[in-house]
C-alpha cells in the first residue's frame, strides 16, 4: 500500500478549517443615492465657495471638509466587506472593523432590517448576528446563502432564522 491509498493521513485534513473567504457587502439602491447626492451637493458647496468666498480660510475649510466626508463615504461604499478566516468572522467597512469567534455566534437571523445597534452594512435587508450573550451586529453579505453555508461549516451549533420580508 502506498502513500496516498492510506486513509490514516487524511483524518486531519477533514478537521482542519483552511477558508479564508470574502463576501462583498450588498449595496442597495438608496444608499448609492444618498452617497452619490452627498457627494455632488458636497462638489457644489465648494465650488460655490470658491466663486464666492475671498477668504482663503474659508476656501480651505469647505474643501478639508468636504474632502473628508466625501472620502469616508466612498470608502464605507467600496470597503465593506466581511471575512472568514479560521473560525473568525472578520467585518470591515471604511475605518470600521472587527472580528468575531464563530464559535461563539449563536444565532443568524435573515431576511432582517435593523435600525438600531453597530451596522458595517450597506444594504437594509441583511443578517442580525447574534454571539456571546447579548451582542449582535447587523452585516449584509450579497451572497447570503453561500455565507450561511460556510459560517455553519464553522460551527454547526448556529440556529438560523428567517423572515419573509
């Protein structure tokens, strides 16, 4: 018999978690409205300001800040993104990250809208995440079932829940 008909080597495999996958967030019509309006309102302002304005501390003012929010809304839009890596759910959008034990999610809840709490997501209709005791984050992946299945390959315990919006 040799190397590779013996079944001893695989067991380890079959136990050992190598994913490492990375799910984009869904991003709803609304939010890029919002986004894009802000952004065109925000140009406007300063454009406005620098016909208007003769003051260089004001010119400069509108354009740091106008920079700034315009920046940090096209970066939650094109940063959020959520990761599996070796049992850890990693969350990241814009300057916002975290991460979470898989082990210790304790329930999913789909097809959910959440108006309150942390939200490192860009669409309405997404995923509560409840872990530990009390804690819960709200994420919405664009490939929810891909997502489930490979967070419930993690840790089997996870009840999920759905509701039909």
């Amino acid at each position: 018999m040799n190397f590779w008909q013996r079944q001893d080597w695989q067991k380890p495999l079959k136990n050992c978690l190598y994913t490492n996958m990375t799910f984009k967030s869904k991003v709803d019509l609304f939010y890029l409205i919002i986004v894009v309006i802000t952004i065109l309102l925000l140009i406007s302002v300063s454009i406005y300001t620098l016909i208007r304005c003769t003051d260089g501390f004001s010119i400069l003012y509108t354009f740091i800040i106008s920079t700034l929010v315009g920046t940090l809304l096209l970066w939650l839009l094109f940063d959020t993104k959520y990761t599996i890596q070796n049992k850890v759910l990693k969350y990241r959008s814009g300057p916002f990250f975290g991460q979470i034990k898989i082990d210790e999610i304790r329930e999913l809840q789909l097809n959910t809208k959440s108006f309150v709490g942390f939200k490192p997501a860009l669409a309405c209709n997404g995923i509560i995440i409840k872990y530990n005791k009390w804690n819960e984050i709200y994420i919405s992946p664009k490939e929810v079932e891909r997502f489930v299945i490979e967070l419930t390959k993690v840790n089997p315990k996870i009840i999920t829940t759905s509701n039909n919006l």
